[in-house]
C-alpha cells in the first residue's frame, strides 16, 4: 500500500528466479513505483490499484521509489526490494 508519502511494506524480500507478482494500492494520492536496475516504473492512480509481475533474476538489495516530482514528498518515498540467492 502507499500512503502519505510511505510504502507499507517498505521492504520485499524474495528468491532469485521468483516471478514476483506485486499489487500496488494507493489509498490517498497518485505515487509511482520504481526500481532502476529491473526498469520498472509504473503509476498508481489516486485510490487506485496497479498489478504487474516481474521474474527477480538477480541478487542482491534494489532501492524501490516514487519517481513523481509534483511534491516533495515523493523523493522520500522509498523502500528496498531485497532477492537472496537461490
């Protein structure tokens, strides 16, 4: 979930080679979720839901954010995406 400016959980961990299924709901405003190094970016409306899946074919502990710039808020959005080896 995101909101107030937070993920809840700030923290995912998985498995190396896990096809990782994420659902996404904002419960006040528009935010994003990102992380650089799997190229992901997607959007979530305002009280919205957004569903994607990825396969986490690498370890190690990637930064995920809000990328969106209309507050200021968003560049303390953040948490971490931790994939352990298999």
């Amino acid at each position: 979930a995101a909101r107030n400016y937070r993920f809840a959980p700030d923290r995912i961990e998985v498995t190396q080679g896990d096809l990782v299924r994420l659902v996404i709901r904002s419960e006040d405003n528009a935010y994003s979720f990102a992380i650089d190094e799997y190229r992901i970016v997607r959007r979530v409306p305002p009280g919205g839901t957004t569903t994607f899946e990825f396969r986490a074919d690498r370890p190690g502990t990637f930064r995920f954010y809000s990328n969106l710039t209309n507050d200021s808020a968003h560049a303390e959005m953040e948490g971490q995406l931790v994939v352990r080896p298999q």
